[in-house]
C-alpha cells in the first residue's frame, strides 16, 4: 500500500510516500480502507518531535511509528478476532492506531463510529480530533443556556465546531479570530466578533462566564481580565506554542495549581479519543445542526504540503487529505 512515512523527527520535508506492507492487526482492531484523513495540531507535534516531551511516548531519538495521522474515515476491509461491532464494508470514522495518511490504517473498535449518511469522506475525517476535542472543552467548562463564552481560535479546526456547539447548547459567543474570518464564524453561531488584529480578549472587560481557548497563544492574566467573577477558563490549545520541553502544555498541566491563584476556575482540556462522543455528536451531524468547516483539501501525495499550510496557523475550518 501507499502510505506517507518518515524516519526522524523533522520538519514536513521529511515526509515522504513509498510503498508499505499493510499493517497487521490484533484482537479488537479493525483495518480501514482510508478514504480520508483529517490534518489536526498533533500531526505537526508528532512529525516535529516538539515539544520534546511528546518523545517519551513516540520514541527519544527516533519515532517508533514511521506513519502520521490520527483522525480517518474509511471502509472497514477486514475485522480483527474478537471485533463485534463492525464488518467488511462499514463506513466508519474514528481515530487509528497506525498512520492514517495512507491507504490502509489500523484502528480499535472502540475509537470508531458509523459516518453519518449525509457525510461524505472528506467532511467526516474532519470530526473525530476536532469535533471531539471542542465537544469535551464545552463539556469541562460545565456551558450553561445563556452563559456568555469567549472563544479565542474560533475560526480553526476545533473552534469552528466549537461555535456550533456552543450555539446549540444556547450560550452566546464572542469569537476571537483574524481579519477575513469575522463572517464566517458569524455564519457558524458567533453574536459577536473580536478581530485579534485589531483589539484584545479583555476589550470588553471582565463580562464573559466562560473563556474557551483553543488558540493558545494569550498569557493567562490576559484571559483573567476577560473573565467575570467566578467564570471557567478552558485551556485547550497551546502544544505548538514556544518552550522546547513543554510547549503550551505547562498550561493544561499547571492548570489545578494555578487556579486558586487568581480569578475564576482553570480546566486544562486534554482530548481523550472515545468512540461514545462521536455517537453523541451523531444527532447534530444527521440533522445539519452542525456541519464541519472544510478549508482546503490536499491528495495523500501532498500530505506534507498539508501539514505545512496547518502549521502556518490561519485555516479556516479543517484540512484534510484524501485517498
């Protein structure tokens, strides 16, 4: 099969498309035909190698896996021993073991659901980091109806569904984002929009009950100042940011010791890959309550060239790479 791999950690040069043995699989796993493959912050984390710490469960000085990807959407071809919920020929989404830029990836049968009928490939592959990521933000961040939520990095991949869900749950929405994206996240459920080009989190002062930020790149007392008192700041995004042991995720990690220390509650968010929260999302998906944002999509050839437009930091919505 084809598959996009690398042998070092490293920038996106390094990623090269050769031809592999499909990989094998064990009790409980499934093999999908990979149709589609979503591109998400860790792709670029796990490529790089940074922050460093990531490397004490890839590998220290080289990757263990050779492929990239998490977040697939395919046809079941094969079915390991023991897998009960899936046959050759489902259409399924989820996250994989293996890598999934490649025509073949390995994945549990516990992180997979069944793509809902009015996806297609590419839109599904969208869901499973993102989706699921801004679904467990919002749900750490305990969103109440009518609850005000500032939401930095409204217009990427985990805010853009971010602001569908939150819109659904009837919160009101300021959304943080760059010039050019205002109507966009508009059109997604935002009331208002703060253009980061131009004014500051704190421009209205401290209104908003909840903080979620995906972005990662506002220092904490910045996003206090935004906060009203007794407010949830959720800290999701950061990993890509600067500091060479733990990148942004000093912050996810400090957040129990640090929020007694100043104003509001502090929820570090880390994304767990459970099949239960796309069967949740699958309701809002069937009925077009929420639709992932596609911003571009490359084929598995120019996978590097995916990862690179991600990491330049302005998507608007998902990329994804097809098979």
């Amino acid at each position: 099969m084809r598959a996009i791999v690398r042998d070092t950690y490293g920038p996106a040069g390094g990623l090269t498309l050769r031809e592999v043995a499909r990989p094998p699989i064990r009790a409980g796993e499934v093999l999908v035909e990979v149709r589609a493959a979503g591109v998400d912050p860790g792709v670029w984390i796990l490529m790089t190698g940074r922050p460093v710490a990531v490397r004490l469960a890839t590998g220290l000085r080289r990757p263990r896996t050779r492929g990239l990807g998490r977040a697939v959407a395919g046809v079941v071809a094969e079915a390991g021993p023991g897998v009960t919920r899936w046959r050759p020929g489902d259409a399924v989404y989820g996250t994989c073991e293996s890598g999934a830029f490649a025509e073949y990836a390995v994945a549990r049968q516990d992180r997979l659901a069944a793509t809902p009928a009015c996806l297609t490939f590419t839109q599904a592959a969208a869901v499973p980091i993102s989706a699921v990521t801004a679904l467990q933000s919002i749900r750490d961040a305990a969103v109440r109806p009518g609850q005000r939520v500032l939401l930095t990095g409204a217009a990427g991949g985990v805010g853009s569904f971010a602001v569908q869900l939150l819109r659904e749950r009837g919160a009101t929405v300021t959304a943080v984002c760059g010039p050019g994206k205002g109507d966009l996240v508009r059109s997604l459920g935002a009331g208002d929009v703060i253009d980061y080009t131009r004014e500051e989190v704190d421009r209205d002062g401290p209104r908003h009950d909840v903080i979620i930020d995906t972005a990662g790149n506002r220092p904490l007392a910045l996003l206090r100042r935004a906060l009203a008192p007794g407010g949830t700041i959720a800290l999701v995004g950061g990993g890509h940011a600067k500091g060479a042991v733990l990148g942004g995720f000093q912050r996810q990690m400090a957040a129990p010791l640090l929020s007694p220390l100043g104003r509001g509650r502090l929820r570090g968010v880390a994304a767990r890959e459970r099949g239960e929260d796309l069967d949740e999302l699958a309701p809002l998906l069937e009925s077009g309550a929420v639709v992932p944002v596609i911003d571009r999509t490359y084929p598995l050839a120019d996978a590097a060239e995916a990862v690179r437009y991600l990491a330049g930091g302005h998507p608007a919505g998902k990329v994804i790479v097809t098979v």
